[in-house]
C-alpha cells in the first residue's frame, strides 16, 4: 500500500511540474513548430497531389474537406513508411490521422504510397 501511495505521488509531482512548465509557453513556440513541420515535409519529393486528391475524393469526399490536412496526413503516412514503420502501424495510424475504419484506411495508405511518396515522373519520361 505505501508503494502505492509513493507511486502516486511521484507521478502527481510529475504532472504538475509539465503544467508549470507549459505555463511558460508562450506565442514565441509557434514558429518554431512551424518550421519544423516545414522541415519534415520538405525531406519528401512532392508528389502528385491533385491525384492524390482526386483518388481519396472518390473514396470518400470527406477524407479531403480540408484539402491541406489530407495532404499533410498523405505525407505522415509517407514518412511512417521512410522512418520502417510496419504495414500494420501505417494502417493503425491512417485510422488516426483520418478518422476512418481499418477498411478505408487500407485504401488511403495505398492511394498515398501511390501518389505521395514518391516524386511524379518528369514531363520528359
């Protein structure tokens, strides 16, 4: 029981030192983010976004209501596949990033390796 309480405690402390220490996050924290985001997706070839889009807009026009969070999405899922991340992870994570079932999600990891992650031929091949 004294284990327990020690545990709690511990954990408690911890939780209230990451509070005190978001307090002091300011607007100052934005651009780095940003450009962080930036950074990562700037390590992938572009790809062929319009007919990613046209692809996931026939699967469900909903996937891409936001087009620039379904393209951002594309890319996480391009980056899981650079970074090794199993078929079953990639999946498990198009089903987070899309808010869809393991079906669709399916679907969406394929239209993005397609379309996303690998840079579009040029005009000239």
């Amino acid at each position: 029981m004294g284990a327990r309480l020690v545990v709690t405690g511990t954990v408690l402390v911890a939780l209230a030192g990451l509070g005190s220490l978001s307090a002091c996050s300011g607007s100052d924290d934005e651009a780095p983010k940003k450009a962080a985001v930036e950074d990562t997706a700037g390590s992938l070839p572009k790809g062929d976004e319009a007919t990613y889009l046209k692809a996931m807009r026939a699967l469900d026009a909903g996937l891409v209501a936001d087009e620039k969070t379904a393209i951002d999405n594309g890319y996480n899922l391009c980056m899981d596949a650079k970074n090794g991340m199993t078929t079953a992870d990639q999946i498990n994570d198009a089903i987070n990033l899309f808010q869809t079932d393991i079906k669709k999600a399916q679907r969406i990891l394929a239209i993005s390796t397609t379309n996303l992650c690998k840079a579009p031929p040029s005009a000239g091949s």
